[in-house]
C-alpha cells in the first residue's frame, strides 16, 4: 500500500511516501526550484517520492494533505458575518479553498493524467491533526500528551491531544485570529526582520538583551485560566485584513501582522536597514521570555489534565529550539519528543501517517530517528558530474577521506559536506553541512567572510557524538534533530567557543554512529586528533534552501570562499 501525504498550496511545500507505513522518502519542493519556503503543489518532491519507490502516480492507493478546508466551518462563517471581513480576505480563502479540494485534479494533470485514472482515495486530514500525527506516530511513545503550535491552519493556531497507540483524540484548540505563533511572527516584523522564517533571528538575538518589556508585551497577549492565550486584536491588523501570502521576485511574502498601535508601547517599528540597538535587543529578549512563559502555561496544564509522562510537538513553534530545551523541565514531563520537520513541511508525513495508523487502523512502525528521507547520489553520478564541468577532483576510500577532511579543518578550513541522503526539515544534520573547527575563536568570522554573509549574532550549533553529551552539556538528552538548545558546561566553553552562544547555550545535534555512521566517523576522526567530540555544523547553503545535489553544492562552493567540498568520497579543493 503505497499513501503519498502532501503540504500543498501553502509554505514549505512538501511530500513524503509510505510504503505499507514506512517512511520511505520525504523532502521539501523548495529544494527542488530553490525557492525558500515555496507555497503551491510540491510537484517536484512527488515526482521524487515516486522515483523512490518505483512507481508511477496511478500506482498510488491514498492521497493525503495536511489541510482540510472544512474544519470549523461553522466558526469560520460566524468570523465572517461578525468581523465584517474583507472583500479581498474572502476571495483569498475561497480560492485557497478550492486549490486544496482540486489537488487529485492538479497532480493528475501534472501526469498527463485524466482525474478517472487514478486510483488513490484522497483525504484532508486537518491542518494540527497532521502536526500531531507527524510527532506522535513518529514517536517511541505508546501513550503521550500532544501538543501542536504554529502561527495557524484550517482556523487553528494551538491543538493539544492525547496519543494512544495508534489513535489521537483532540482535547482542545485555540481558534484563529488568536495565535502564539502570529505574535512571534508580528513582534518578528517590528524588529526589522520581514522575510518569512525569520523568527530564528529574533530567537538568536535575545541572549544579547534583557527581558525587560515582557509586562508590555503582555498588554498584546495573555494568559487564560483555562491553560490557554488570547491576543489583543487592538495590536493586530489581521484580525479584519487577514494575512496576505504572496510571491514578490521568487521569494514568499507576508503582509504586516501588527497594526500602528503597537507604536503606542514600543515607538517606531525598526527598518531592515537600521542598526540594531539594546532596546531592539531586549524586545527580543523580551519576546523569547514571554513566548516560553507561553508554551510552559500551555503545556503545564495539558501535563496536568492527562498526567502522561511523555510530550510530543509539533508545529512552527517547535522550531523553537531554546524553549524546547526547558519543557520537559519547567512542565514535569519526562521526556519529549519532536520531529524534524516540525515546522509546516512536515504535514505531508503528518497526513500520511493519520491516514494510515489512525483512519484505516493500522498498527504504528518503528519510532524515526533519522531526517535522512531525501535525494541521494552515487560517487559515480557525482563523478560524471565534476568530469562534465571540468572540475578537478579526487576521490578518496573513507578512513583517508575522514583524514584528509579533519586535517583542513584543523588547519582553519571551512568544509562543504555533501553525503548520504538529504534530511527532511529545516536543519542540516550532516547530510547537506558546511562544517568547521569548533575550537576556534575566529570560526564566526572565517564562516561569515566566506560563506554564510549572515547576521553576526547569529550563533552555530555543536554536532556532538552522544556518547559525549554529559561532557559537556548540563543536561543529557538525545537531539538527533537539532531541535533543543541546552546550556554548556562553564568549564568546556572556553573549549569550543565557536558554538557557545553569547548566553552559554548549544543547539546541539547528538550524532549515533548507528542513524549517521559516516558523519559519526568523520566526527570520531576529528576527536582522536583534537581530544573534542564535536564539530560545528551550519547548513550547507548561502542564503538559499540548502542544497539538494551536487550541481547545487558545487555552484556554492564555487560562488564563496570556502576551502574544501566533499561530495561523497570526491573532494574538490580551493587551488
């Protein structure tokens, strides 16, 4: 049984496909057209995820998408006739409406295909459900608590749950306009930063200021006794213009979410040009602290209503990785589990799973501990490749591969690794790296000046052998997906100062020899020489998606300064 699960007509377009339930392929379609963060049908990921397991779309039993224009239908009218929306919002939702009930005869088309010829059964399953499903089904966990949180979908913004086996029943939900996830994105805006998916830089920012307007903040939004958040609509001009999603020259846009009266607490709005100041700094600061208070409410109070030990997330705000890093902690769950995608891309393998274990009964596969789902190449592919371009190569056997590359690095070098399978999420995990001494003091600036050419407050992260993790992080936890920030051991910064945030913390990825066997001996070969078990990983790109093959990799290596590329076992150096 083959389930082709889909992001589509939304951000981070994506597909993934099952096989009898088993993840077999995944990827996002901006790694295809090169379009950061791509709204529409990911007609390149599925053309992917079929090749994957050999087959052509007729082949295919369901298809599923992780939107169902149905839900909260009836809340959604009252909206309308009470909030006196505009002409332009309506016809916005009812063509995104009918983009999504059409998908059969979009893919179809796509084919070559009539709509009669295929056979899969198509399902919308709910914009949260799918969050949840992408968590829990992936998840170790027999029974857990769910949570999903993002800016909204299908007039949600918040789902909380609880997973057994391989059923999710919904508790509760918070309903659109009111979102965690818009007030991140509008303080986001204010701060100067407007290209969608840059709230990490409000989140790398923040350990450079103080909290200290977090009780301004709170005149915008607030706590409720019943675990839950309201907004203050008096600061958001969405509440009646909507949000306008638009493509402006290859890039997507979103309108403003805050509306002139924030000026009446924090001034004027900061210009993408405008010099950063400690005011700018603390508001970040300010909204970070907030914003965990916010989710730690949320998920305090779900630990408490369904005394599971176990937590899985979901959704744009597990992007967070600072906040994931104190839940467990500050809500007294045990442990806590979110998936590599957890951001919107990750509804295709969502939707898939729900239709699979929760709609049709199926029992749940092993839990996923490897974001290893995407393209791949062979040496000789890549071979034929370098030889087209007239580049020269040489391939080298591992143990002398993993030599050579921990000796540039040693020797100041910035590396481009390109090897295995493309990981399916936002992070690089050792797939599609740029990767570098973590030892040195000028490892920002070496990465910046040559490659990266990216705000300087913005911090790299440790990919560490797991073995090693209580050495030098204060807790202990598996992060295969990079996706929880912990502080670092005083005494090991000074150590690894590269991926030392300015406020002692490390997004760390915790790399097992068994899901990542050759970046854990690149890795292993790099200790042995150093005596430190980690190395600094940022992803392979320049301000770009990351790359995707080895004509993306080459080109970027190409058009920066970085010293040494390494596409499986061929290494092209900088003459």
């Amino acid at each position: 049984m083959y389930i082709l699960g889909l992001n589509a007509y939304h951000w981070d377009s994506s597909a993934c496909i099952l096989k009898d339930g088993e993840l077999i392929a995944a990827s996002e379609e901006e790694r295809f057209n090169r379009i950061k963060h791509w709204s529409g049908l990911p007609i390149e990921s599925i053309r992917f995820c079929l090749g994957e397991v050999g087959i052509d779309i007729r082949e295919v039993d369901y298809i599923a998408t992780g939107h169902n224009p149905r839900a909260k239908l009836t809340e959604k009218i009252i909206y309308g006739l009470t909030n006196t929306l505009s002409a332009n919002v309506i016809r916005r939702r009812l063509k995104r409406s009918k983009d999504v009930t059409d998908v059969l005869s979009d893919i179809a088309r796509q084919f070559g295909y009539n709509k009669s010829e295929l056979r899969a059964r198509f399902y919308g399953v709910e914009h949260h459900r799918s969050h949840l499903a992408s968590s829990f089904f992936a998840s170790p966990f027999e029974s857990a608590a769910l949570l999903s949180l993002d800016a909204f979908g299908d007039f949600t913004s918040t789902m909380r749950g609880v997973g057994n086996k391989n059923k999710i029943k919904i508790l509760d939900s918070v309903s659109y306009p009111h979102s965690l996830g818009m007030f991140y994105t509008a303080l986001t805006q204010f701060l100067g930063f407007e290209d969608v998916g840059d709230e990490y830089k409000v989140m790398g920012l923040a350990p450079y200021g103080s909290p200290q307007y977090v009780n301004e903040l709170k005149k915008i939004i607030h706590l409720k006794n019943n675990g839950l958040f309201e907004l203050n609509k008096k600061y958001f001009s969405y509440f009646r213009e909507g949000v306008v999603l638009e493509m402006r020259n290859n890039r997507p846009f979103v309108s403003t979410l805050y509306s002139p009266a924030i000026k009446e607490i924090f001034g004027d709005p900061r210009k993408r040009e405008d010099p950063l100041t400690q005011f700018h700094k603390d508001l970040a600061a300010s909204v970070q602290k907030l914003t965990e208070e916010i989710i730690f409410h949320i998920a305090s109070d779900l630990r408490k209503r369904t005394k599971l030990p176990y937590l899985c997330i979901a959704g744009g705000i597990a992007q967070n990785s600072v906040a994931n890093g104190k839940i467990a902690s500050a809500c007294g769950f045990e442990k806590l589990y979110i998936p590599s995608a957890g951001h919107d891309a990750g509804i295709s393998m969502g939707s898939a799973f729900y239709i699979y274990n929760h709609v049709l009964n199926y029992p749940r596969g092993k839990p996923i501990w490897s974001a290893y789902t995407g393209s791949r190449f062979s040496n000789e592919e890549i071979e034929t490749y370098l030889k087209s371009r007239n580049i020269t190569y040489k391939r080298y056997e591992n143990e002398e591969l993993y030599d050579k590359v921990t000796d540039r690095l040693i020797d100041a070098g910035v590396v481009g690794w390109f090897s295995g399978r493309a990981e399916f999420g936002p992070r690089a995990l050792g797939a599609r790296s740029i990767i570098a001494d973590p030892r040195r003091n000028d490892a920002k600036e070496l990465l910046n000046s040559k490659i990266k050419r990216r705000e300087s407050f913005r911090p790299f992260a440790p990919s560490i052998l797991k073995e090693y993790v209580s050495e030098y992080f204060e807790v202990i936890d598996e992060v295969p997906f990079m996706e929880k920030v912990f502080p670092i051991k005083k005494e090991k910064q000074h150590k690894i100062p590269a991926v030392t945030h300015a406020d002692g913390t490390g997004r760390l990825q915790t790399v097992d020899k068994d899901v990542s066997p050759r970046y854990y001996q690149l890795i292993e070969t790099f200790r042995k020489k150093t005596g430190v078990p980690i190395l600094l990983n940022t992803s392979f790109n320049e301000n770009e998606p990351i790359v995707n093959s080895p004509e993306h990799a080459l080109e970027c290596f190409l058009r920066t300064s970085m010293d040494m590329l390494v596409l499986e076992n061929c290494v092209v150096e900088r003459q």
